[in-house]
C-alpha cells in the first residue's frame, strides 16, 4: 500500500515529541530534520519539502505552541494541516457546464491508465445519476478502442467509435455532437498517449481542444513513477492548461512523493485517485483525509 514508509517514519518521529511535555526549539529542530528526511525518501519535491519545513517551523518555534500542555500535539496538528495545504486544502470538484453536455478530456502517457480512468469515471457520473458518453479517439494504441468497448459494455455506458481510419479530431467532434444530439450530460474523450511527451502528441490534443473546448482536461498520471509523474504534469500544463490530475496505482508500493508534490509544483489540483484494476476503484481526492492516512 502507498506511503507505508512515510507514514512509519512520521509516526516514529511524532511518537517521539508526543511523550514530551515540553518540547524545546532543538526538539522541534530536530523533529523538521526528520520530517525533511522522510518526505525527500518518499520522492517529494526537493523544493516543495524546503517550503513545507519552513512553514511547519514558522508555526512550531513560537511560544504558544512551546507553552502549551501538548506541544507534540499541536505540532502534529501543524504538520497535518500544512500536509492538507500542500495538497490543495479543500477538494477540487469536477466541473459542470452551465449548458450539458460537461466535455471532460483525458490525457496522459500511454500506460498510466488513462482508458480504465474514463471508464472508471462514467460509472462514477453514472452512480450519480448522470448519463455519460465515452468517446474512443485514442487511434493508435492497438485494441485501445477494443479496451474502451469492453469497458462501456461493463458499465452499460455507450461508447462513441469511428474506428481507427479517421482523425481523433473528427472523433472527438462527432462523439459531441453525437452526445448533444442524445441527451448526454457527460462526453469523456480517450484520447491517445505516447510513451514519452512529443510534440506530435501535443499538437493532436491542441487540435482536439480547440474543437470541443472541454470543460476539464484531466491528466492521468501513474502514482508509481514518483518525480516523473510531476515532471510529466509539469510539461502538460504548460502546454494544455490542465484542470485537475488523476492520480492512478494509489494501491500500489508507491512511496508517495507525486501525490504531495503535484499541487504545490503544477498549481493543478488532483481531482480523483485510483486505488485499483477495479471500475470503482475511483475516488474524489480529499486532501485532508489523504494528510490523515499519510500520518497514520
Ligand atoms: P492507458 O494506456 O493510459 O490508457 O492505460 P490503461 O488504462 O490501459 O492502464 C494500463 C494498466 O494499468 C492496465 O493494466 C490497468 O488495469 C492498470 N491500472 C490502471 N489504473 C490502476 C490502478 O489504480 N491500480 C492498478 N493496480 N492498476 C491500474
């Protein structure tokens, strides 16, 4: 499960300050040493680590906290409201356009789950009462119009394909219209990733973007592959505009890094995680609870 070793290391430094009861400024200096180590272990941003143990000692070193009768305590419930900063304070909602269907459009690199995601996502809107419509326009990952096929059937949720012969612009154009003209709430456009960020894979997106004008781009990225996945949000945003990540194989041994460093390096919120192969292992993100599990 992810954060295994962040989450013992930060218990073993906190169980330390909470059986004090007075802590000193080397205490608390101590502590942030500590912390400094374990979040660099579990691959956070080098940066983002700097900023966060400046802001948790800011709080910590002054003589309220000092003073008072669990000053472990307070310093531990520094540190989690700092931690649910760090990961964007409050949950950052999907959004809906004023006038339906909502045009959601998914990107990222091959691999990193994005067709299981849409998928995932049209049950969730669908459990929600909502009527979804998935739109194949990922043409050239063989089978992956075959995966999203399957996927629709599962969840009962109609698939929009003109096969792999035609541009994923016209795809995503013809799957809106399709959805307008059906009464869809909800268009979720697959569309192709490549091994690695090129210039012919962002052009693609552009042009699809300038068609539909999504209400949310949404970047799937893989938990799994730590400063990689920031250094991948990074580069999208820049060049997309992103509205929220998807942060995928959250069941996996990842240590953890990309899930606190995202916000903080991108601006960009994460939006829902994935905890599994499953179609409703698909969850909103709610950074407070993922601070508290990230503390055991
Ligand atoms: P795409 O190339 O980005 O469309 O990736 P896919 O959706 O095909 O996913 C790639 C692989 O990752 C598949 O085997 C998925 O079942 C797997 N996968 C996706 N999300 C998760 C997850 O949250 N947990 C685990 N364990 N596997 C996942």
């Amino acid at each position: 499960m992810a954060f295994e070793g962040l989450t013992a290391r930060l218990q073993n430094v906190f169980g330390k300050l909470r059986g004090k009861g007075k802590v000193s400024e080397e205490d608390v200096n101590d502590a942030m040493r500590e912390v400094r180590l374990a979040l660099l272990e579990a691959d956070v941003n080098f940066k983002v680590v700097k900023q966060f143990i400046t802001k948790v000692k800011e709080k910590a070193v002054g003589k309220e906290v000092m003073d008072s009768f669990t000053p472990g305590m307070v310093i531990i419930d520094i540190v989690n409201k700092e931690l649910t900063e760090l990961m964007g304070g409050s949950q950052s909602k999907l959004a809906k356009a004023n006038k339906p269907p909502t045009v959601i459009m998914m990107v990222g690199l091959q691999g990193a789950g994005k067709t299981t995601t849409s998928g995932k996502l049209a049950k969730l809107l669908q459990k929600q009462n909502a009527k979804p419509l998935l739109v194949a326009a990922d043409i050239y990952r063989p089978a992956a119009i075959k995966q999203l096929q399957v996927l629709g059937e599962q969840i009962k949720a109609p698939v929009f394909t003109l096969g792999d012969q035609t541009s994923p612009v016209e795809i995503a154009k013809q799957g809106l219209q399709h959805a307008k003209d059906n009464n869809h709430d909800y268009v979720i456009i697959d569309t192709a990733g490549r091994l690695h960020v090129d210039e012919e894979l962002m052009a693609e997106l552009h042009q699809i973007h300038s068609h539909v004008n999504p209400d949310e781009v949404l970047l799937v990225v893989d938990a799994m592959t730590g400063q990689d996945a920031v250094n991948v949000a990074e580069h999208f945003n820049t060049q997309l505009s992103l509205s929220g990540v998807v942060l995928t194989k959250l069941d996996g041994d990842t240590r953890g890094g990309a899930a606190l460093s995202v916000k903080a390096v991108t601006g960009c919120p994460i939006k829902f995680i994935t905890l599994g192969e499953k179609l409703d292992a698909l969850e909103p993100f709610h950074p407070e609870r993922m601070s508290s599990r990230i503390l055991g």
